[in-house]
C-alpha cells in the first residue's frame, strides 16, 4: 500500500521541519567556506586535553609555509597578547591578521618560552586535504555520513507527516552540520582572531551540546519507529527537552559547562533508554521487528566503529570559552553517535520500506 496523500501532505509543520533543518546546513556549509578564506599560519594544530589550559599544540605544516614553529610547540600568545578564556582577547590582532603579513607568536618549547614571527597564508584545498592525512576509512566516513542525510531527507520528503520521518531528518542535519563545521576543517588560531568566526562558532557549539543535538536524539527515540506510549500519555515530553536545552545553554553562557556535559550525556542515556523501553514494550510486531532490526545492525557495526570519534566531537571546543567535553566521556559519546548514525541509515530505510507498504526485515 503506497503513502496516503494526508502522508504526503506538507502542512506548515512540515515546511517549518524541512526549511529549519536545511537553514542550519546552509549556515554550516557558509561558515565553512569563509573559515577557508581566512589568512592562517598553515599548521594543523589543536587545543590541549586539559580543561584548564588555554592556546594551541601545533602537529603539522600543512602549507609548507617557513617559520620557526616545530611540532609539538605549545601557542600561549600572539603578538602580545597571551591566550586567555575571553573570546574577544585576540580580536585586536585582526587588523595585523592578513595574507602576505607575519605576526609575533609566543609559544612553549619544552621549558622554554620562545618568541619568533610566523607568516600568513591561504589555505588550499588540495595541500589542506593532503596535509591532513585523510585515509580511505575517512572517505567512506565521510561518504557514510552524506548518505545518511540522504536517506533522512528521503524518508522525510516521502513521508512530511510521519513524525519518525521527521525527527530522523532533524537529527540528521543536526549531525551532518556539527561534521562540517568541527570536522571539515579544525578550530585554529585564525577562527579565535576573527571577530565573526569566533562569535558564530561559540554560538554553534553552545546550542549543539544544548537545544539541538540532545532534544533531538530524544525526539527522534520518542517518535520511532511510531510515537511510544510515554508520548501518547505524556504529549509534553516532546517539547520538555528543548525545555532542558534552553537552560543548559544559559549554563553554557555563564560558563556552568559541568551543566550542559551533564545534559548532553543524559540526552544519549535517556534516548537509549527509550529506545530499549519500546523494543521491550512494544506490541506490535512491525514495529518491534523494526526496532530490534535496528539494534541488531548497531550491534554488527559496534567492532568497526567503537574506536571512532564521531566526526567534529573531537575537535569541536568552543572558541575562547574552555571546553567542557571531557575527553574520555566525549570518546565515549562520540563512538556512540557515530553507530547512531549508521542505526539512523537502517531506520530512514525501514521508515521508507513501511510507508510503501512492504514488510520490514526481520533478525533471524
């Protein structure tokens, strides 16, 4: 039996579901370029594990640009100006930020403190992509991850009013964008000098780790494979994690990031949670087959996908605020979403299959 045309039907919620999620890609994809256009030092670096450290660990010259700067030297300042927690400490030195310029690095040598100019490139794709020592697992990763938001989008395109087919979209453009902006290209020096970079991006992961990615996590496990019970008793629920997100984003603001940590790993308990809930109370043998066939092809892919991060989590830290994903349990957490998103690819194809009327598979 093929979708009812109320099935096909695009009300205004389903407007509001398609162009919000796809505001929030074209926001990545935006962001993304204009971080590409900003002059650079050329260095794959990264922010230190310690939550209480501030400034940079450089890895590798990918431009190739001569300086000073050797692997493993720690950037505590640029010209003048050390690096602090204020976001805005380095705004300043934007004005001597621009291609063809050198700027005055200060940066830790083992017990030394070295001061020597480092010039300022672009970026190019091609050294970027070579520099950044991208494997065929990467790819597929990558490729991975772009089939996913196909499949979501597909499944939300066939179906506007289903509200699995809806959530599983929203989380996939959640998921997709925090790859583009974290993933795609790290963090570096030159985001925290600019004014727009560092502002937008603070601004993204604050509202990722808060009223984006848990509520939609939760949503999605609320309305799978049909919406579950506690939903029907209790319609409230549905708004009450972005209830929880709002206020974990004033955390986030104030620096309580204990706070937003806590919400972000209580949004994958609790999703987890109402998924094992519905696989177990479910009564209905389409959608127990659809959930337990979900379960059964995370389980499959845990031993290839347990060891990686999910894309962006493990570089993405707020621009001058510290970060508050503590290392182990975003390792943690990442390796989680990264099988939720290939449960996510199962479900988008088992929300396609039950709306054309045909049987989903079932684990044998």
């Amino acid at each position: 039996m093929n979708p009812s045309t109320n099935d096909r039907h695009f009300d205004r919620g389903a407007w509001a579901t398609l162009i919000l999620p796809s505001a929030l890609l074209i926001f990545a994809v935006v962001m993304l370029v204009y971080r590409f256009t900003l002059p650079t030092d050329g260095w794959f670096s990264e922010q230190p594990d310690d939550l209480d450290a501030t400034g940079y660990v450089y890895k590798t010259n990918i431009m190739g640009a001569p300086s000073d700067l050797q692997p493993g030297d720690y950037l505590v300042g640029v010209n003048g100006f050390p690096l602090t927690d204020s976001m805005s400490m380095l705004w300043p030195v934007r004005e001597d930020w621009q291609v063809g310029n050198t700027v005055r690095y200060a940066a830790r040598r083992g017990d030394e403190t070295l001061e020597f100019d480092v010039p300022l490139v672009r970026w190019n794709l091609s050294s970027y992509w070579r520099g950044q020592g991208r494997s065929v697992t990467d790819i597929i990763g990558f490729a991975g991850l772009i089939a996913f938001l196909g499949v979501a989008l597909l499944a939300f395109w066939r179906s506007p009013a289903n509200p699995a087919a809806r959530a599983l979209w929203v989380m996939a453009a959640v998921i997709f964008t925090s790859f583009v902006v974290g993933d795609l290209l790290p963090f570096t020096i030159a985001d925290v000098v600019d004014p727009l970079s560092s502002s937008t991006q603070s601004a993204f992961i604050g509202a990722l780790f808060t009223v984006l990615l848990p509520p939609a996590l939760i949503r999605f496990a609320l309305v799978f494979p049909k919406p579950s019970a506690l939903l029907q008793k209790w319609p409230w629920l549905a708004w009450a994690p972005y209830l929880i997100g709002l206020l974990a984003l004033v955390a986030f603001v104030r620096k309580a990031y204990i706070f937003t940590w806590g919400w972000m790993a209580a949004g994958v308990v609790i999703a987890v949670g109402i998924l094992i809930y519905n696989a177990v109370t479910s009564h209905d043998a389409v959608s127990r087959a659809q959930l337990r066939w979900g379960w059964v092809v995370w389980s499959l892919d845990w031993p290839f996908s347990s060891c990686q991060p999910f894309p962006g989590f493990s570089s993405m830290y707020p621009i001058g605020y510290r970060a508050f994903w503590i290392y182990s349990a975003h390792s943690a957490l990442g390796s989680w979403a990264s099988r939720w998103g290939s449960l996510s690819c199962v479900t988008g194809c088992l929300i396609l299959t039950s709306s054309s009327g045909a049987p989903p598979p079932t684990p044998s």
